[in-house]
C-alpha cells in the first residue's frame, strides 16, 4: 500500500456518471477504480466541483472518477492534474476497450486514442498521449450491434463473475508499473 501512496500519480476511471450506467461496458475504468480504491484503502471518493471530479487522496496519490460524460472527460482531467500539479507522465487512465476480447488488459504509454472518445478528449485537451492507459477488454461487439449501443449495455452476469479476477490482475500491472516508477 505504502509504495501506491509515495507515487505522484494520477488514476483516472473513466465512465458515465449517472446511476443507469453504473454496470455498463463503457464503465469499465470506473468500476476498476472503486476495486483499486477498496483494496488500497483509500478514502471515500468525494465531489470536488472545482474538477468536476469525484476525487480520494492518500499520500501523493489521487484516484478520480470524473463527474463529466465520457465525451468530455479531457475537462476534468485537465483540472485535477493543474490543482494537484501532476504532469501527463504522471497520469494514468483506466477504460474500456472495445477492440479486446472481454478480460484481457494491456498497460500501454503514448497512444492514439484507437477510437475511444473518453480518452480523445483527454488527448486533445492535454495536447498530448504521453500518458499511461490500463486498457480492459469488453470485446468482441456483435456484428448485429452498433458500438455505441453495446458499450452501454450492463455486463452479463457471467462477466460480472470475473469481474474481480480481471481486477486484480489489474490491480498487479499497476503496482508493477508504480514500483519501476519509484526504482528509477
């Protein structure tokens, strides 16, 4: 625990605030961040207007879940990192990822947004990709479904079960990340 709270980090779930959206594929990142959250016992996340963000911070640390919609998500990232002076290299964002099979998850830097308009705002409102993404597998969309409506669904309850096992692997490419950071 002690070794996530030394980094300066920002974490950032992305999803759709709303309540109706809570269990859909596009809340992926949210939903990761609430596991991180409970399982690195940081406190409650609290709605900070300023960044339009709900916002936990323990150490040099912050976990966020903006309060925007995914499409404008750049807005409140941009806040918090200017309010707790943490640069792009310093960020990392959590999403789902149509392109990968349910479950597999990639950590990656510097990428073009691969279509996913959470993350193209944070790139167009940072001006940069150099930023670090944990990417969480939701595909393959039917061939019968537009994308827009299957990353809205809920999850299956048959996915919903792994979900924790996808978490925590998860969970384990963040603090390998955190701990290379800290070693250089």
């Amino acid at each position: 625990m002690e070794l996530i709270k030394q980094n300066k980090m920002l974490i950032v779930g992305l999803g759709n605030p709303e309540k109706e959206y809570a269990m859909t594929r596009h809340n992926a990142g949210a939903m990761l961040l609430e596991y991180l959250k409970s399982a690195w016992t940081f406190p409650e996340l609290k709605l900070d207007k300023y960044t339009e963000a709900l916002t936990s911070k323990d150490g040099n640390t912050v976990l966020s879940f903006p309060q925007t919609f995914m499409n404008e998500s750049g807005k409140s990232v941009s806040s918090i990192m200017k309010k707790e002076n943490i640069s792009s290299e310093q960020l990392l964002v959590l999403h789902d990822d149509k392109d990968f099979l349910f479950g597999e998850i990639k950590l990656q830097n510097g990428l073009s947004s691969a279509g996913h308009k959470g993350v193209q705002s944070i790139i167009d409102t940072l001006g940069t990709n150099n930023f670090w993404r944990l990417r969480i597998g939701i595909g393959p969309v039917p061939e019968f479904l537009l994308t827009e409506d299957f990353v809205l669904q809920n999850f299956l309850d048959t996915e919903l079960k792994k979900m924790p096992e996808i978490f925590q692997a998860s969970k384990q490419k963040i603090e390998h990340l955190l701990q290379e950071n800290i070693s250089k």
